[in-house]
C-alpha cells in the first residue's frame, strides 16, 4: 500500500482555483442531498496555549467516495512570524477497506477550499454585474479570495485594508501584477466598501470590523474570518439587514459567532438563516431575490471540502505522477 503526501507547494501546483470551485460546488450540493456525513468539529482550547486544535471527520458517499478527517491548529499569533495561522493535515482513506490514500498539507488545501467556497457563494448569490471588490484583511486568505472573487466575477477594481497598513501595501504591491484590474489600498474600513458590490471580511478580529451602514445596497458579503462562538467580524445591524446565507446549518447554529451574538443582542431571530449554499445550488431556494438585497456569506469551514480537495488531489496526482508515494 503507497501513501500520497503533497506539501504547500504540491496543493497550489495541482488545485487550480477554478478547478476547486467547481469541487466545492459539487460536495456542498452532495451535502445538501445527503450523501454526506458531516459531524460537529471537536476543538481543543487549553487555557493558557497559543493555539486551538480542531479535530474535523466526514465522509462521502457515491463515486468520489472517501473518509477523512482533518486536524488543524489555529494560532493566530503565526502571522507576526509570517506563517499562515491553520497548520495541520488532510487525511484521505479509502471508503472501501478504511486504507489511508494521502496525508496532505492542511494550510494551503484551507487557504485554496476556503476561497473556492466564498467563490461558489459569490457565483450563487451576487450580482451578476458585480465587480467593486472590498477586501478586509490581507492574510493567505485575502490572497485566496482575490484569485476566487477574479474567477467568478469580472472585477474592476479591489480594494485591500489592513489594521497594519505595511501589510496591506505589500499586498498590493505583490498581488497587483498578477491581475488585469486595479488593486488599491484603502486607509480605513469605511473607505474600502464605499461603493463596493463585492466584500470579503479575512480576518482575526474578535470584535466587528464591518459596520451597517458602510455597506452598500446590493452587495454580497463572504464573512469567512471568525469561526468561534464568541468571535464576530460583522455587527448585529449588518446581520439584522442582510439575507442570510451558510455552508451548514447545524455549524452555524453552534459555531458562528457573528450569528450568536447577533441573536443574543436580539438583532436577529432565530429564523434568520435564509438557507444553506448548497440548497441553493439546488434551486431548493431562490438565493437573491432583488437588486438591492444585502446578501451575506457566512462560512465556517466543513470537513467535507477539505475531504473533496483531498480526493481530487489524490486523483489528479496519480493521474500525472505528482507528489510522493510512501510505502506503508
């Protein structure tokens, strides 16, 4: 029996964005039909430890069928030594005889799935004609979702802020050549969604860094940053306008700090998720019902996109002959 182990490099070589949109299109619309299982995370948070450790199985039913589970840590503080915060691995086993097929670097398959999420939600839920983008952080995910945001929609210009803004001017400064439309840096929050149809909040803020009233009407938000009870990056009054929109339900009703706390201040009841994405990919709900319509992305990260990346990582290197092979 061979192993496939991929490092960072091998997942960015072979998971194209695009590609992995439509992967994560795929597993979210299987969700939705039920042929996947999809349980709660388990999460490890000792008082007093840099970090979190997060423990995430699924499984999937049908041709592209597979367990796995991913373990990851979340440690914010890796920025400040320029390392992505999500460390860990994506373990991929045979759904026939329980084997393992692949061990593969969890930091870049979150930082590529992550995006391709927003980008399916993106695709489902905004404007067709949208293309003033707003990007709030500028970590390995406002990379990500720029490539995302670019695949699914004709930008014209993106807007990138930071809390420090030296990390903001370097993402422009590398991003900028790699695309065909402008990518400037806004001084404050507020600068960088006035007028923006397209918004992306990446960040490890516990505390809201978007409010109501600087988003404009019609726009589409992928809320992706806080991914804790008690953690939030939108306010109520944003939630209360926009319509609500998850990857799963069950998750959110446990995990998402920015609907919790919205409910537990009362801006929001407990009806206000509209559906998950994957329904609406089924044409189960309609998505968007109106030009205007505030429509907001709320994504907490499921095991199940990390088991389809894994999967279709695992094809295509078999197919090419990429990554390395161990006997076990």
């Amino acid at each position: 029996m061979k192993v496939l182990v991929l490092n960072e490099a091998d997942v960015h070589r072979l998971l194209t964005m695009r590609e992995c949109i439509d992967e994560m299109a795929d597993v979210l619309a299987a969700l939705s039909r039920g042929e996947a299982l999809q349980p709660l995370r388990t999460v490890l948070r000792p008082e007093g430890a840099a970090g979190l450790m997060a423990v995430m199985p699924a499984y999937r039913g049908g041709a592209n069928g597979a367990f796995g589970v991913k373990v990851v840590g979340v440690f914010a503080g890796n920025a400040a030594a320029g390392k992505d915060a999500h460390q860990g691995l994506v373990a991929l086993f045979s759904p026939e005889t329980g084997e393992p097929l692949a061990l593969v670097n969890a930091s870049a398959v979150t930082a590529v799935r992550t995006a391709a999420v927003s980008g399916v939600a993106t695709r489902a839920l905004s404007r067709d004609d949208a293309g003033d983008l707003a990007l709030v952080g500028a970590s390995v995910q406002a990379r990500t979702h720029l490539a995302a945001m670019a695949a699914v929609r004709n930008i014209r210009r993106a807007r990138i802020v930071s809390r420090r803004p030296e990390r903001a001017a370097a993402f422009v400064d590398e991003m900028a050549p790699r695309f065909p439309f402008p990518i400037e840096r806004a001084a404050t929050v507020e600068d960088a969604l006035r007028g923006a149809d397209l918004v992306v909040t990446a960040t490890s803020s516990p505390a809201p860094v978007l409010r109501h009233e600087w988003v404009a009407a019609g726009a589409h938000l992928n809320v992706v940053g806080a991914s804790l009870p008690d953690r939030r990056e939108v306010d109520g009054a944003t939630m209360a306008a926009a319509s609500l929109f998850v990857d799963r339900r069950e998750s959110a009703l446990r995990e998402a700090g920015d609907y919790l706390l919205a409910l537990a201040e009362g801006a929001i009841g407990d009806g206000h998720i509209r559906a998950e994405i994957g329904d609406v990919l089924l044409g189960r709900h309609p998505g968007r019902t109106s030009r205007d319509e505030i429509t907001l992305f709320k994504s907490l990260g499921l095991a199940v996109e990390d088991l389809a990346a894994a999967a279709f990582l695992h094809r295509r290197a078999a197919e090419i002959g990429a990554g390395q092979w161990i006997e076990m």
